[in-house]
C-alpha cells in the first residue's frame, strides 16, 4: 500500500511544492490548510479543512484521518508588518500551540512514522546579532526569542514519546509561485515592475547597499521534504537548504527587467512595502488594461512586500552582516539537487504572468 502523507499548511508557498512532490512520487496526498490551495496539480491529493488555532477543530478533521505514516509541517502563523512579530511573545505561543494541537489530535488516528518540520535561517539568530559564517546545523542554539525552539523541544519530546522519527529543514529565502503569502518576492517584484511602469518610470533597484544573499527554489524544497520522508540519513537531522550558490540583486536585476519586459533605471533607494501599497487605483486600471486576475494588491503581497524591503536591504547605509548557511551536511547525506537562482526568480515570474496575477 502506499504511503500517506499529510501536508499542513498545503496552501503556503512550502506546503503547495510538497504535495506536489509527494503526489508525482506516487503518495496519497492530504492537503490541509484553512483555505483550499489553488496550485495543486495532482489529482490525487485530497483537500482537509484545519485551523490549528482550534484545537477541539482540529480533533474533529483528524478524526477523519485514516492511515496518515508521514507529516510535513509547514504552517506559520504571522502578525500583519512581519518583522516585528517574529520576536512577539503571542506570536512564538501561537505557533507553539498550532503544532501541540496537531498532534495531540492525531494520537489516535494515525500510526506516524515521520514529520518533517520547517524552520529557517532566523534559527542562527540574524534577527538578534551577527550568524557565524557559513551557519552550520552542529553549532549550538543561539538562544534568543522565536517560535523554532518551541515546537522543536514538543516534537522531539512527543516524537520519543510516540516512537516517531523527524527531520527539521532550514531553506534559505524561498522562491516560488504563491501570492498572498508570508514571505515570497517574484509577486512582489512583479507588482512594483508593473506599477513602475504605468507611472512612466524604468525598474530602478529600491534596496539599499550591495550584499551577497542566497535563495532557495521551492521545487527544491519541495523534493527536499520527499527525500527526507524516505531516506535513513535524515532520521533525527536538521538540514540547511539553498539553490548552492549565491547572487547579488544587482547582478540580477537585469535579467528580472528583462524577463518582465520593463526598462531598467538607475537605483532608487525606496520602501518597496510603501510603494506599493500607496497605490491601489493604479493597481486596479493595471488590472483592468492587462485583463489579469482581479486580485486586490493585499491578495498579491500578503505580508511578502514588508519580506522585500528586508531582503533588499532598504534603509542600510553598511551591508548588514552576512547571512550565508552551508549546505555540505544535506549534500553528504545524498540530497544533491540545486538550482541557479537567477533562472529560479525568472522562471517564477513568468509563471505568474503565465496565470495572469502580473502582466
């Protein structure tokens, strides 16, 4: 019998990629999530509505659950201007809780035999004081306040308890198709091109000085999630994950420009987050004249045009200090796959132009 694997959070930008992956792989797919995600193309991924906030919900849709072997934890819970929450106290109990709830809730349904939990790059403390360089998995915990912690401590304390086994993943910046999510540029990027050029205006660089940064397409992520749900070197391990290699937003800036078919301008140093969202009239004509989906800008961005001008490194007048991760550990236990992030960010881009959400 196959496998069944249950993806929570299916309607993010992580969680869509992994039902994807576990579906083209042969799974029994089950996408859960409070929306019903629009960007599965399997049909043999079923839909489970859950809100993890609710944990008497979530006890009656498990209850619905039959035969789940294998979880991939992808929800997040955000507070509107994102940046500012990730240290909030409401914010770290609430995702805390949302994962207890899951669990808990699929005591006695489910006979599980691996999850696969996602973190991030935040784990090495950027947010709170300078990373080591590269980061690495074995180095000790930087204690500092964030929601990682929380449910790590529960799921290697329930995972013992429940004869489990786990793998945490850290993805460096991901790319990829969504809108309306947390933390994903090529929409964002592609509602500043679009609202640059109805204005007259060439796509000028908005961030600040240069830097080097990693990505990480989310089909790699994806695919990351399959392989550590079969794979014996990945029982009990965390993972850094990136395309392998780095870039410079100058550097790639052009090929975005020409990718969207807008001029490039000299740097305009800008809050992408402000630009945009000053500028909802323009959005709709824009949409009207392009015939595009009729997607308010807050259903385009979600939180991801605060993500940008942090990306970007508005504001700095010193390159703020680096963020680079290494991804030897993952490359010796047998996940090779990369990507050049250039074409990641392109190939995006043309897809959303492609589902007519840009022009």
């Amino acid at each position: 019998m196959p496998k069944k694997v249950l993806i929570v959070g299916a309607s993010g930008l992580v969680g869509t990629a992994a039902a994807n992956s576990f579906a083209r792989a042969g799974w029994q797919v089950i996408a859960a999530s409070r929306r019903r995600p629009d960007l599965l193309i399997h049909e043999n991924i079923e839909f489970l509505a859950l809100d993890l906030q609710d944990a008497d919900a979530c006890i009656q849709a498990c209850r619905t659950l039959k035969g789940v072997t294998h979880i991939v934890y992808t929800a997040v819970y955000e507070l509107p201007g994102l940046v500012e929450g990730w240290a909030d106290p409401h914010q770290i109990e609430t995702n805390g809780q949302m994962l207890k709830n899951l669990l808990r809730a699929l005591e006695n349904t489910s006979h599980l035999e691996h999850l696969t939990l996602l973190q991030g790059t935040k784990a090495y403390g950027a947010m709170v004081g300078p990373m080591r360089v590269p980061a690495r998995e074995s180095q000790p915990r930087v204690e500092h306040p964030n929601f990682y912690w929380v449910q790590e401590d529960f799921l290697r304390s329930h995972a013992e308890q429940h004869n489990y086994d786990f793998t945490i993943l850290r993805p460096q910046m991901i790319v990829g198709p969504n809108h309306g999510v947390v933390m994903n540029l090529p929409p964002v990027i592609g509602v500043y091109a679009a609202l640059r050029q109805a204005e007259g205006l060439p796509l000028a660089f908005p961030g600040g000085v240069e830097r080097a940064l990693e990505a990480v397409d989310v089909r790699l992520v994806g695919d990351a999630c399959l392989w550590a749900a079969t794979t014996e070197r990945a029982v009990g391990e965390t993972f850094n994950l990136t395309n392998g290699e780095v870039f410079s937003w100058r550097d790639m800036w052009p090929a975005i420009a020409e990718t969207l078919g807008v001029s490039m301008g000299e740097d305009e140093p800008l809050s992408v987050a402000e630009y945009v969202m000053q500028r909802q009239k323009l959005w709709q004509h824009i949409v009207a004249e392009h015939d595009l989906i009729p997607n308010s800008l807050e259903q385009i961005v979600g939180e991801s045009h605060h993500y940008a001008d942090l990306c970007f490194a508005y504001g700095a007048s010193a390159a703020p200090p680096p963020i680079f991760v290494s991804t030897v550990k993952i490359h010796q236990a047998g996940f090779t796959q990369t990507y050049n992030s250039e074409e990641s960010f392109c190939y995006w881009l043309r897809d959303l132009r492609s589902r007519r959400i840009i022009p």
